[in-house]
C-alpha cells in the first residue's frame, strides 16, 4: 500500500524557472489540502529527469500523514492473526520550501544529481528546511499511524529502513539470489530493471536475481558496480534501461552499463532497447515484456519465499530493522 501518490496537474510553464511552479502550487494546492486533512502536499520541480514533463504538468506527491480508513479496513480483512506488517522506511530527506502547515516546494528529486547541484540554478526558491524526499521518502506520521493500529489489533510491524531508494537493491539481490540456488537454480542470470522498467513475476519465472535501479544515471550504475564487485560472478547480465528523453545532467549511457557488467566477467546485453535511439526509443516500453517473456525459464515452479526468512536476510544484509 502506498504511502505517497502522484496526482499529475495539468499546467503549461518553463522547466527552468521552478519558481513559477511554485506560485502555480500557491494557487492550486488549498482546495485539495481542505479536502483532505490526513495528507501533506510534497509539490515537486524536477528539470533535471522531468525536463520534458514539467512543462505541461506538474507534480503533487501527497503522503499520507495518517492511517487512511481504507488501508486499516484492507489490513483488517487480510491479514491473518499476528501476521507482521512491513513498512519501507525510506529515509531520503530534501531541502524544501515550506508553504503551509501540509504543504512543500521540492526542487529536484533523487536521480543524478545533489539537492545542491538545483539549488545553484537561476529561478530557485532558496529552501528554508528539509522534509522527507516527495518521491520516495516516508511520512513520520503515516509511520506512527501504522505503529498504533498495530500494537492495537496484534500485528508486529516490521520496518525495514534504508537510506534512499537505491540501498535495498544489493540486499535484496543477495537474498534472491540465495533463495535461487537453495531451490536448485543457477542464480547466475542478473536482471537490471531501471525505474519503472521491470516485470518481477516475469523476473522469477526465469529464475533471474533482481538488481533494481532507480534511473539510468551514474549513481545507479555505481551501485550495480559495487554489488557485482562483492558476488559471486554472474554468468549473464540483461540491462533494461528506462528513459526520460533527454541527455540530462548524470545520465549513465548504455555503453557504460554494458562496459560495468562486462568488467566483472559477466556476458552483457541491453534487453528491448536501440542504443542508437537512447535516449529516446520510446518503443523500449512496448517490447520489454516480451524480452523478458524470452528468457529462458526456471528450472523449477515458483514457490513463495517464506517472508520471516526473507526479514531475517535483509536485515543481515544490510537493511536496518525495527
């Protein structure tokens, strides 16, 4: 269940003046903050990876602020008696502009480059605090919600906590990976998804371990750079790589993805995708599925992982817990 939801507003402006946005947010925000009392409005301003977007939309990101009466009664009909509850606490925090009490101004976001890097830029509200990051990172107050209906109806609630959403991605690796071979598989295929770009069933029916990265930029690819130094050699490695459309600041281009994998003894490959046309073959989105589909398949059925071993492994790779 999500703890942060986008809701796209329709508004035409400059990418490179987020104070514009800002005034639109001004504007904008009030009637839907009144509405909705248990929200906070993270409005955000990305002309870095949203440089084609943000000019004919903008981003509200609201978090939940509190338990909403839907998610209590979906956990109430779901969960079996003492069952845990995990929440992914993600702790990235981002320099904002405060607006009101619900509401702040982001600009830039997690991808290739420092809060510093856009606050240098021409047109920037100069912020006056931090606030959880609005893409990623967790509402305290969603947390304590959660943290109350659990004690209160006999759930544990298991955090796992991490510092930003690229950190999980080697823990998580290494316990799939685990799981692989103790089934039997060869757990030598590594899988790239990038951002959106990734199909997890598809992922497990071809016994594939899962390296998740956040975009195609520098930092992500530094993080495939380290997992791949510290495992056990991959036979193979297919590289999904999702786009935004423009060449922007920190991106990682697919040659240096390809030159990564094959450093570390691996048979690389780029899946769906025409280096020529990157970043811009929008086609990637129509033919991934059936890349992966084209995998070969696992040597046995899927079977669930059972979920306190799994806890259990990601806190001992990495991944703080309660």
């Amino acid at each position: 269940m999500p703890g942060t939801v986008l809701v796209p507003v329709a508004r035409t402006g400059d990418p490179q003046r987020p104070i514009d946005a800002l005034r639109f947010g001004e504007r904008a925000a009030p009637p839907l903050l009144e509405a909705n009392p248990d929200i906070v409005l993270h409005h955000m301003h990305d002309q870095v990876q949203d440089e084609l977007m943000v000019a004919r939309m903008t981003y509200f990101r609201v978090k939940w602020c509190a338990l909403p009466d839907a998610y209590a009664r979906f956990l109430t009909g779901h969960l079996a008696p003492g069952a845990p509850v995990i929440l992914a606490d993600d702790q990235s925090r981002w320099p904002v502009v405060r607006v009101g009490d619900r509401h702040v101004f982001q600009t830039g976001a997690q991808g290739g480059q420092q809060p510093s890097d856009y606050l240098r830029r021409p047109h920037t509200p100069q912020p006056d605090g931090e606030a959880p990051e609005a893409e990623w990172g967790a509402d305290p107050g969603l947390d304590a919600a959660l943290a109350a209906w659990c004690a209160a109806h006999g759930h544990p609630l298991i955090r796992l906590t991490y510092p930003g959403p690229q950190a999980p991605a080697h823990a998580v690796a290494t316990v799939m990976r685990d799981w692989l071979t103790a089934r039997g598989e060869h757990g030598a295929r590594l899988l790239v998804p990038s951002f959106v770009l990734g199909d997890p069933w598809r992922t497990i029916n071809a016994a594939a371990v899962p390296f998740w990265t956040v975009f195609c930029v520098q930092s992500a690819l530094g993080a495939l750079d380290a997992h791949l130094a510290v495992s056990a050699r991959y036979r193979a490695v297919d590289i999904l790589a999702f786009q935004h459309g423009v060449r922007s600041a920190g991106i990682a281009e697919p040659d240096e993805w390809l030159a990564v994998a094959r450093r570390h003894g691996a048979a690389a490959r780029l899946v769906a995708l025409d280096p020529r046309r990157f970043p811009h073959d929008i086609a990637t989105l129509g033919r991934y599925g059936r890349a992966l589909a084209d995998l070969p398949p696992a040597h046995r059925p899927w079977t669930p992982l059972d979920a306190t071993t799994a806890i259990r492994s990601l806190h001992t790779t990495g991944l703080a817990g309660p």
